[in-house]
C-alpha cells in the first residue's frame, strides 16, 4: 500500500492530468452527433453485426462489410454487448484509447528529452489540441492506430538503446522482436496495409538518420514476421473461405488500397483534394502549431549551432514521422479527417520539449523565438473571442432550439436592470444564448493573461497558463456548449419510423447527406434488414411495388422536389416536414469576414419523412389520372380503340 501512495505521490502531476483530460472527454459524449466521416459505418456494423450473431465478418444492411478493417468494429461489438447499444457506449472504447496515447506520448518524450517537464507538457499540448481532444472521443480505429504508432516508436527507440550497446542480450532482442511483430499484426486487422508501411517507414527513417541500419541485423526476423503473419491470416483465411472471394486476401493488402489511393471501385466518384489534410491539420492543431517554427528556430536545426546534432536527429526523425502520413494520405483519394491522429503525437513531442526548455532555462536568452510564438498565440485568443462573439450574437438564429428545449416555455430576455436603471434590448434575446459566452470570454481572458506575462517577461509561467485556459475552454464545450447545440433530428426521424414500420414494411435512406445516413444508427435492429440508402430516384421506384406492406422513407427536401418526377411525387406522401437553418442573420458574418463566397449550404437542412400510399389509394389515383387525360383528349380514346382492332 505504500508503495502504491508513493506512486502516486511521485506522478500526481501525470495522473492529474489523466484524471482531467478524461473528465473533459467523457463529459456529455453523447450530446454531439455521429460523425459520418468515420464512426457511423464502425458503429453500425458493429450494432448490425451483433444482431445478427455475426462477429468474424462484419455486416451492414443486410451485406458483409469488408471494406474497412474489423478490429475496432469488434471492440464496439464488445462494448455494445456489455453496456447496450448506444452512442455512448461506442465512445468509451475511444476515450480510453485516447487516454492512452496521452500517456504513451509522455513516455515517447521523456525517452527523447529525459525531461519530465517535456514528457508532461508534450502530453497535456496533446490532449488539449482541438483536433485530438474532439477526434480522440469518436469511435474511429485512428485512435488506436495512434496508440500503436506512438508505442511502437517508444519500444522501437528502446530497442535502438539496447541493441547499441557492444554485447546485447539475445532475450531482449527476440521480446523487442516479438513486440515489433504482434504490433504490426494488430495495426494490419486495425487500418490495414498502408498504416502499416507508415509505421516501417517511421521506423527505418531513424535508422538512416542516426546511421544503424547494421542493428536490424540483431532483431530475430522469425520472431518477428511470425506474429505479424500468424495475427491477421486466420481472419483473412476465413472471411476468403466463408465470402467465396479466394482473392479477398490480396484485395484487402493490395487491391482496396490502391483502390482507395486512385479513386477506383467503390471510391470511384470521389474527386481528389490534395489540400485537404492541410486545411484540416491548422485548426486541429491550433493553438500550437504556431509554436513549431520557434521550435526548429530556438533548437538550431535550421541555425546549425553546434552541439544540437542529437536534437537535430530526433527533431527530423519527428518531423518525417509527421509528414509522411499527411503526404502519403494527401495523395490518396479517399480522405478521411480521423487518418491524421497518429500523426498529432510527434508535434506534440516538438512542443513539449520547448515547453520544458522554457521551465527550466528561462532568464538565458534562450527563448527568444518564443516570444513572437507568443504574440501569434495572444492573437489567436483574441481573434477566437471576438469571433465566437459574432457567431453567438448575430448568426446562430434565435429559434434554434426551439422545439428541443428541455425546459419548459422559451424563455427571453426582455431588458436588463442595473441598480434603477433599466435598458431594454431593441429584441427579446434568447436567454439559452447567454450560455455559450462564457467560451469567448474564456478565450478573451487567456489572451488578455498572456499579453502580461510576456509584457512581464515571465515566460514560464506561460505553459500553464495556456493549459488551463484551454482546459477552462474544453470544459465549457463538453459541459454546455455542445448540450445546448445538440439537435437530434436523426433520432427524433427514427423514433417516428420505429413506431411507424411494420413487419412488412420497408424503409429507405434517399441521397447520403449527414442528417440522413446517421438516421440508420437510430432504427431498431429489425427495422435495419429492411432499410435501403440509395441515390437515385428510380431506385425509389423500383421498391414502391410491394405487395403486403408500404415504403418508407427520409430524404432531403431539396431533394424530394427536385430531384423526383411528378408521376413519382404523386405516390408518395410527406409526413413530417422537420427543419432547417434560419441564415438570414449571415450577412453580418459576410460583412464582418469580408468573404465573397462563403459555402454556408452546410448549415441548412430540411428533411422530410415519406411513405407510399396505399394500393388502393394508388389505383383510383391511377384511374382518375387516366379519365382526366381521356376527358381532355377524347380522340386518344378512338385512336386506342381502332389500333386495338388493327
């Protein structure tokens, strides 16, 4: 027992910050909707899968899904069959994978720096990075695949140390060997072959950079290409077998990669964005990423100073490590934002060795670069405040809970009363809205605490001030922002069809637009066998011809009165018209952003529920269309006629 007080009186720092990322990941994980990018065809084959008693290969409307490696669907599976089926039970394996990469990226950098202060600020830049912190708590296999990046890096650089040495042990050489082979076995079942010849990649770039590729000669390759075999065969031996595609276990190492990278087979409508990653890597990585620049600056792998040849070596090492996954995706066709968690961690390293340079050799002009860091972060926070102030006050509608509100009434806010003096607001003001300003004014005061502690020139004090804004800043995002955002017209649409579908009915999904595709994680498992997503209207047509039972369905609204003929239009019937954004108030933001063109379609959304009519209904429609055609052309009638005798 003591010696279990004494752990954590030794690493209270570490386990604090543990105890906090994870309160502030799992705060409301359920009150944010389904990311259609990543988790909804995870967590789906997984809900799917388990209703079916399918396990080895996973199953998505009624078909085996065998586009995506299984793994992370099994793990979902588990969780579903411990906790129930639901969005939150789909997120803790996440949250948990994401507390991990935490720690293995605190013993990454205390490997490369051997400074606590570096280990522990490289883990806290990770987790209070935007792009980690709100990716790490979706149900994606990118959060384990950023585990097993980062943990074989830390034992591969173990092994570097040891294998260095002028008499190595045997023992250590084949475990290290044995760790490197069921790491990779795992990676290939968790993203599949082009993650995996990342990893090699990784790892033989530091071997070039530090001059010992003659160490792989002491790995012992038995030991090594056996588990990375012996892990994912029997899974592809199986699913080559039960599927009948004797060519699955090539298609899956080599042919759906390739697929993926040039656009071809089931991605071959998708269109190339070579910038994608880019422009999603700068705010994921705010607010750090204007710290790398002083990093490579302050540390001489760009001055050449002199006795930095080590740091040079490991900074480049982390730094390939970063941009062969950005470069290897950026030129895939197929994107995904969630691919680029494994390679958050090595900036991280990056900025927590900085951050630990500062802690500990503050006052030796040493931190220069990081005073104009430091200007460009004061900026951001400042820029962030005044932003989120125009988005709460002039372009969130005032509506927009309206019809979700939890409380009763919507209450308003008339006037405001200061001591005897009453000033009335030229319009009601949404009192919902006065929650979210506590994050500007968080951002504000950050920025403001900033400014004198480098107007001060105490710069260590920095670090922490930043993480505890941005903590403040995340706490209030899962606490409040992200209830009071949260609209779930997906499940309110699929708690209407549950009640509605009947055991001969049929449902279908029209066009993939995001309200629309997470609307299949809300319907109940036996409604799932009968549910379509289809993309063309004759598609709808072909499925209107039941015999026993009626069709129905959810599209966009745009879609149901574009997109579909009149004849089509005519034999269904809308039953619920749900919402969509009000964006009159957009033309402040336009003036305020100066942007000619700004893609705000994303932010509106109107659906609507269908079903067919009934066969009879449909009949007599049929019939009376007919007779009003005859009435209104009676030669057609005639000319029936005497082509019937002919």
């Amino acid at each position: 027992m003591d010696k279990v007080f004494g752990f954590i009186k030794s690493f209270l720092p570490e386990l604090v910050l543990l105890v906090v990322v994870g309160v502030l990941l799992a705060l409301n994980v359920g009150a944010f909707e389904i990311d259609t990018y990543t988790e909804l065809f995870h967590i789906e084959a997984a809900k799917e899968s388990l209703a079916a008693g399918r396990f080895a290969i996973p199953l998505i409307s009624g078909h085996d899904y065998l586009i995506r490696a299984p793994f992370w669907t099994w793990v979902v599976m588990g969780f579903f069959k411990v906790l129930g089926v639901s969005l939150w039970a789909a997120r803790i394996p996440a949250i948990i994978c994401a507390l991990l990469g935490l720690a293995f990226t605190y013993m990454l950098t205390l490997e490369l720096t051997k400074s606590r202060f570096s280990g522990f600020f490289a883990a806290t830049a990770l987790g209070t990075t935007w792009g980690y912190f709100h990716m790490g708590s979706l149900s994606t296999a990118d959060i384990l695949a950023a585990d097993i990046y980062v943990a074989f890096a830390w034992a591969f650089l173990q092994w570097h140390s040891f294998a260095g040495r002028r008499n190595t042990i045997q023992v250590e050489m084949d475990l290290f060997s044995g760790v490197f082979g069921a790491l990779i076995g795992l990676l290939v079942l968790v993203k599949g072959s082009v993650a995996v010849g990342l990893l090699l990649i990784i790892a033989f770039s530091y071997l070039l950079l530090t001059n010992s590729t003659a160490l792989c000669a002491k790995l012992n390759l038995g030991l090594l290409l056996g588990p990375a075999f012996l892990i994912p065969l029997p899974w592809l031996f199986w699913v080559s077998v039960k599927s009948g595609n004797l060519m699955f276990i090539s298609d899956y190492l080599i042919g759906q990669p390739f697929s993926r990278m040039v656009g071809a087979g089931p991605w071959a409508k998708l269109k190339p964005d070579w910038l994608f990653y880019v422009k999603q890597l700068l705010p994921g990585l705010m607010p750090y990423v204007v710290f790398i620049p002083s990093v490579l600056l302050d540390s001489g792998l760009l001055s050449g100073r002199r006795g930095h040849v080590q740091e040079q070596q490991w900074m480049t090492w982390l730094l390939i490590w970063f941009g062969a996954g950005v470069l290897v995706y950026s030129l895939s066709v197929f994107h995904e934002p969630s691919l680029m968690l494994p390679f958050y961690p090595p900036l991280a390293v990056l900025v927590g060795y900085y951050f630990g340079q500062v802690m500990e050799t503050a006052g030796n002009g040493g931190t220069s670069a990081y005073n104009g860091s430091l200007i460009a972060v004061i900026a951001l926070m400042m820029l962030g405040a005044v932003l989120g102030a125009v988005l709460i006050f002039q372009v969130i509608p005032s509506h927009y809970v309206s019809g979700f509100w939890h409380l009763p009434g919507q209450a308003v806010i008339e006037s405001l009363q200061l001591g005897k003096h009453q000033i009335d607001l030229p319009e009601a003001f949404p009192l919902w809205k006065f929650w979210l300003i506590p994050g500007p004014f968080i951002l504000l005061i950050g920025g403001f605490m900033l400014f004198l502690l480098q107007a001060e020139r105490r710069l260590t004090a920095t670090p922490l001030t930043m993480i505890i804004t941005f903590s403040l800043f995340f706490l209030f995002v899962k606490l409040l922002y992200l209830p009071v955002m949260h609209r779930s017209v997906p499940e309110t649409l699929a708690l209407q069809l549950n009640r509605q579908v009947g055991r001969h009915d049929a449902v279908v999904l029209y066009s993939l637009h995001p309200d629309i595709k997470r609307v299949l994680f809300y319907l109940d498992g036996a409604k799932i066998a009968r549910t379509r997503i289809v993309r063309k209207p004759d598609l709808i047509a072909q499925n209107l011809d039941m015999p026993n039972g009626t069709l129905y369905g959810v599209m966009r609204e745009k879609r149901y009165f574009g997109d579909l003929p009149p004849s089509l239009r005519d034999e269904l019937q809308v039953t619920r018209y749900d919402w969509k954004w009000d964006t009159s108030h957009l033309d402040e933001l336009k003036k305020f952003l100066v942007v000619r063109q700004p893609r705000f379609d994303k932010m509106k959304s109107g659906i609507v529920i269908f079903r067919s009519l009934p066969k009879v209904s449909l009949q007599a429609m049929r019939e009376a269309a007919a007779m009003e055609r005859l009435l209104a052309n009676p030669e057609e009638e005639t000319e029936g006629k005497s082509r019937h005798r002919r």
